[in-house]
C-alpha cells in the first residue's frame, strides 16, 4: 500500500498554498500517510493531520484571518509599500519605522511579546500529535544548540508555535529544554524528514522566495540580509533533492505577511496541483518495491 508523504516548506502567507495543494488530493482521492511540515507548512500540515479534512482546514485558518483581533496586529503592514522579495528582518524593520526605532526593538526578542503571541496560539488545539490518524511532525530550530528539532509527539499548539516562531517577529519558544525559533532557519522544506514517519513517496511543496539577482549591497544590513536569502535558497536546493516530486506554486513574488492574498495564494496552490495530478497519481500508484529501488538509486546517484 502507498505510504504518501508530503513535506510542506514554510513562507508566511506563502504557505496557504498548501490549501489548495491537498484540497486536489483530496478530490483525486490521494490519500495523505504523513506529514512533515515547517512554519506555514506545519500549521497547515498540523491542522490536517488534526481534522482529516482540507475544507475545515481552510474555514478554520480564513475565520482566523478575517478575525478582527488578527487584522488588529497589522501583520499586513509588514507588506505595505514594500517589495515583495524583501526577508522577515527588513520588513520587521521597515514597520517600526526607521533604523534608530528599529534598535531600539533588538532590545527585546520580538516585536510581538509573548503574551500576544500566546493569545495568538489559544485556538491552535492543545492535542497530542502522536495519537493523529495522518502521522505528523514538524521541524523548528533550536537557537542554544544550533540543531534542528524534528517533533514527532507532543502537544500540537506548542509545537506549531516553536516551528513558526519568525525571529524578530515571535518570540523563541521555551519547550522542554530547547528555546526555539522558526524551523525555516534549519529546514526550508523537509522532504527527508517526512520519510522518518514511514512515507515511501514525497511530493513537496516549496514556496520559498526565488534568487534574483540584485543591485550591489550599500550597507551591511543589506549584505547580511542577502547572506541569508543565499544560505535559505541553497539549503532548500539540497533538501528537496530528497522528493520524488517537487512543486512550486506561483506565489514566489508574494511578500510572507500577504494574508490579505488568501484565497488568491490557495487557488495557486490548486492550479499548481492540478497542472501535476497525473505524476501526483502515477506515483501514488507505483509499485512500493519499484518506488523503493528508485529512492535508493537516486540516493546512490546524489552521493557519487
């Protein structure tokens, strides 16, 4: 029997393409082993697994959104009169205002403080992980150690917390002995760590932000932010060599905090989907020994 994974990446708003990914395998009748997901990814991956249904999915993270005390955050002004390649540190400046306020905020760990973010987090369920018919983990990153934290059990609401806990915007996460931060800053896309649940075929789902090439730095906020922006896109380059399908929605050009682009982002995912259900199906009805041979040999094929 099919073991189908998905590993969903992270992306802010971005990662509501994730919607529309699964709402397709739902309709062609894929059904989804486990999940492994990261930020975004883990929310929507999580909430999946919880509810076993993409449409009480989608009705839960909109009434979430369209909530007046969500809009009270002005999380969308993070994207106003901004470019949209621009990364979670240069919007986070941009929205205080100015450099000066800006340091002024690197005084604490978050422009959101932990007691808006916990509020935040109630309507996450507070349900163990491990006991979900759709087996599911998600990545985040531990800042004392450097490592990246795979949780395969544990209270839900806590771990999508830590995993899309945006350095500068939400503050670390205490969980056991870890402080956590975003799994993005270890595991853009996990596509290897979905195969650990059991999946024997990953289709993932990357809605990272493209490479483009870019005037010459001025200053050195610009040259670590481009640092980075490298370090994300290559790392997501050699994790996604672990799928045996990847797909990107064409949501590359959205800024993370375009919420207010919904449903627009969602139905990208569906498009995206749809333009790659036959290879979604050819795989999820390959033979599990042929599936397994042809893992192997392109795990061979990637180490020579």
């Amino acid at each position: 029997m099919a073991k189908f994974g998905l590993a969903l990446g992270g992306g802010g708003a971005r990662g509501l393409a994730h919607i529309g990914v699964i709402k397709v395998l739902e309709q062609k009748g894929i059904e989804v082993h486990s999940i492994t997901g990261c930020s975004m990814g883990a929310i929507i991956g999580g909430l999946y697994a919880y509810f076993g249904s993409i449409k009480q999915v989608e009705d839960f993270i909109l009434d979430i959104i369209n909530h007046p005390k969500f809009l009270e955050l002005g999380i969308d002004k993070l994207s106003e009169n901004h470019k949209p390649d621009k990364n979670y540190f240069e919007q986070l400046f941009d929205y205080v205002g100015s450099r000066v306020q800006a340091l002024r905020a690197l005084n604490r760990l978050s422009y959101f403080d932990e007691k808006l973010s916990e509020e935040m987090y109630t309507v996450i369920p507070d349900v163990a992980v491990e006991k979900f018919k759709i087996k599911f983990s998600a990545i985040a990153t531990d800042l004392l150690s450097g490592e990246e934290i795979n949780f395969t059990e544990g209270s839900l609401r806590k771990i999508i917390k830590a995993s899309s806990a945006i350095p500068g915007i939400f503050p670390p996460v205490k969980y056991n002995n870890f402080f956590l931060i975003d799994g993005s800053a270890s595991e853009s896309v996990p596509a290897g760590k979905v195969r650990e649940l059991g999946a024997d075929r990953v289709l993932a789902v990357d809605v990272t932000r493209e490479l483009k090439i870019i005037e010459e730095p001025k200053n050195v906020f610009e040259i670590l932010y481009r640092a980075e922006d490298i370090s994300s896109y290559h790392l997501s380059m050699i994790r996604l060599r672990e799928a045996d399908i990847v797909i990107s929605p064409d949501v590359k050009n959205l800024s993370w905090a375009d919420f207010d682009k919904a449903e627009k982002i969602i139905a990208e995912g569906e498009k995206a989907a749809n333009e790659n259900i036959e290879s979604f199906l050819k795989l999820f009805r390959r033979n599990s020994y042929i599936v397994k041979l042809e893992h192997k040999l392109k795990k061979i094929v990637g180490e020579i």
